[in-house]
C-alpha cells in the first residue's frame, strides 16, 4: 500500500501534472516535495537565498514560480534564486 501511494504522488508532482494542474507560481511546500526534500528543508532554503529554482517574496509569501521549477525538474540543474548572470 505504500508504494502505491508513493507512485501516486510521484505522478502529481511530474512535470506533466505540474504543467497541467498548477497555476504561474506554486506553494514552496509543494516546489519541496517535487524537488524531494521536506517542507522545511524547502523554507529554510528559499530564506537562504538558496531554493534550487525562482522564488518570490509577496508581503509575507513566497511562491515558487512554475517554469522555474518545470526547468529544474527536467535538468537537474538548479536556478538558485541568488544566481548572477
């Protein structure tokens, strides 16, 4: 049973499930999970400076932004929101 459930949410945060059912930013909680790491782990990096795709501070909310994370997950390469050019 609990590989069952795995492989359903491995399927709701693919890059086709995210492309098709998320908006233009996601929640840093969800970004975390499609990354793999805890909901955490995912907040003390976008504090850092250092989540692995675009992040956006609004007020007191962060946000993901989607194609950001879309280009992480099929690259493995992170976009660190300090990057410079």
């Amino acid at each position: 049973m609990h590989e069952q459930t795995n492989e359903v949410q491995g399927a709701r945060y693919s890059p086709t499930s995210i492309r098709a059912t998320w908006d233009g930013t996601g929640s840093v909680e969800d970004a975390s999970r499609a990354l793999g790491f805890s909901r955490a782990k995912g907040y003390d990096l976008a504090r850092r400076g250092e989540f692995p795709c675009r992040v956006l501070r609004i007020g007191r909310s962060t946000r993901v932004i989607t194609a950001s994370l879309l280009r992480v997950l099929e690259s493995g390469e992170p976009e660190y929101n300090s990057a410079r050019a």
